[in-house]
C-alpha cells in the first residue's frame, strides 16, 4: 500500500468500492445480454458462461483435470 491509500477517509474508501461495485453491476448486465444472445441462438448459453469464466482465471485445465478424474470414476463404478 501507498501512503496516499492508507491515509484515505472511510467515505473515501467507501466512494471507491462504490464506483467498482457500479462497474461489475455493468459488466453483469452486459454478460447477461450476451448470454441471452447466445440463447436466442439455441447455443448452451450457461455452458459457454461457464467456460468463458473458466477461460478468464485460467482454470481450465484444473476443471478438466477434475472432469477426467470423475469420468474414471464413474466408469469404475458403473463396471463393477
């Protein structure tokens, strides 16, 4: 942290997270009009959110990761 961070006041503090929670609210509007998009097209619009969000914090090859792990697993059930 700066000094110029720690010395702001609460309602500055307050007026910052404020302006970043207005930011995500758009965000959040405009994913869900490309999700809407994308079901109007008869595309798996939850499916393609969930690997662009997969995408984002470099998270997909820990989930396929895990997605093969199980797919063995239920294989070694299902043939037991």
């Amino acid at each position: 942290m700066t000094e110029e961070t720690q010395k702001r006041t609460k309602v500055e503090l307050i007026e910052a997270m404020q302006r970043l929670y207005t930011e995500i609210s758009s965000l959040t509007e405009e994913i869900d009009e490309i999700k809407a998009e994308a079901k109007e097209r008869a595309m798996p619009a939850a499916l393609m959110a969930k690997v662009a969000a997969l995408r984002a914090s470099s998270k997909v090859d820990d989930v396929l990761e895990k997605n093969a792990a199980l797919e063995a697993l239920v294989d070694e059930v299902r043939n037991s």
